[in-house]
C-alpha cells in the first residue's frame, strides 16, 4: 500500500464524518483555511512511523504504521461539553475502522490546552497499512 493510498483513505473517512460541517475541518496542504466564526472546527493530520518488512515470500512485504492526529478545537470560555462530544465522535468514528490494508486500532484523547484563543483536544488513533 502506497502513501498516497493511505492519505486517500483516511482523508475519505474524515470526508464521511457528519459531526461536524466540513468547512469546520481543516485538510492537510489545501487552500488556506479559516476557521469558523462560531462553533468547534478541527485539523487533520497523518503522522507516518518508519515502515518494517513484515514477511517475504516472492517478494518483501512492508507493514507502515502510523497515526491519525485530529486536532480539535473550541473557544476559550465556551465549556467542555461540545468538545468532548466531538471527541468522543471522532473516537466512534475512526477506532477499530478498516478498509482494505488500513488499519486502525485504539483511539485515544489528549487535552492539549490552550492555543490561540482556543482550547484543543487531540484525538489520536495508531494504525498500520500493508
């Protein structure tokens, strides 16, 4: 399984999440984004690990693992609820998914603070391709 094929599925599952708008998600490397004057919006990333030869028969067979980091975020001040629904959400969303040689395993949140103006919660799901 190729890069490409491993971002054109995990980028066609964020596609497909209906919780939040998808002008309220930002995609790795496309037009600029704003985020959204009111509301909770959210930053896709794929973070790839080293890949490992995982067996040989006729050929090497590569495993490449990785993970998904979705980073969500709120306004400060606006409480926790409508952040951790969302979290939970993408939690539902993404762990123990498969499609073909993509894996994906446990999702796990991480409260990240405060960033500019915002409070973050990262929803992190390992997975492994091949």
């Amino acid at each position: 399984m190729t890069y490409e094929e491993i971002r054109k599925l995990i980028t066609a599952r964020m596609v497909a999440f209906t919780g939040l708008p998808q002008s309220s998600i930002d995609y790795p490397n496309t037009q600029t984004f704003t985020p959204p004057a009111t509301g909770l919006w959210c930053r896709l990333n794929i973070q790839h690990a080293s890949a490992f030869m995982a067996g040989m028969a006729d050929k090497p067979y590569t495993r490449k693992p990785g993970q998904i980091s979705i980073q969500c975020f709120a306004r400060l001040g606006s409480g926790m609820k409508g952040i951790n629904i969302l979290s939970d959400q993408l939690e539902e969303h993404f762990a123990y998914w498969q499609s073909g040689d993509l894996e994906c395993m446990e999702a796990s949140q991480i409260p990240a603070g405060e960033f500019e103006g915002f409070y973050q919660i990262n929803v992190n799901i390992r997975f492994r391709a091949g």
